[in-house]
C-alpha cells in the first residue's frame, strides 16, 4: 500500500513530473536514470542502482576534455610523424 500518493499527468511525450518532496526524499535530480517496472498493483519506478566502472575506465573518462583548446592533439601526431620518419 502507498505511504503517499500525488496525482500527475502524462504528458504528450510521455513524461511524467515527480512531485519534489519525493524527488528530494528519494535523490532524484536531473539525469537520474529509473527502472520502470510491471507489477500486480502497477507501474513501479525505481533509481537504477549505478554501475561501478573499472579504476581503468574511471581513469580515462575524467581525462576527457582536459586537452581542449590545446595543440596536443597536433603537435602528438607530428611528433609521432617524425619519429615514423626515422
């Protein structure tokens, strides 16, 4: 049985607003990815429980875009260039 209940409207996209108490009680900010689930009573949402990525892979995403706006990229392959040339 509900605790609580609110009463929503989808909208025409399919979305749905969760009342902020329950955003707030439950975590749930933007990006949040949820679990829609079938049961006898319903439909269930749940948060996804978020899987943990290697150390390695970890490792490489915070690197992404710390070489943005740099030469990097360029002066590596015209390095990488003349050491082929040799």
């Amino acid at each position: 049985m509900p605790r609580r209940t609110s009463v929503v409207r989808v909208s025409s996209k399919g979305q749905v607003v969760i009342p902020r108490a329950l955003r707030e009680k439950y975590g749930l900010t933007s990006g949040t990815r949820l679990e829609v689930a079938e049961s006898d009573e319903g439909l269930v949402l749940a948060p996804l429980k978020q899987a943990r990525s290697s150390g390695r892979q970890a490792g490489w995403r915070t690197l992404r875009g710390s070489a943005k706006g740099t030469n990097a990229l360029k002066e590596h392959l015209a390095e990488h260039r003349r050491e082929a040339k040799r």
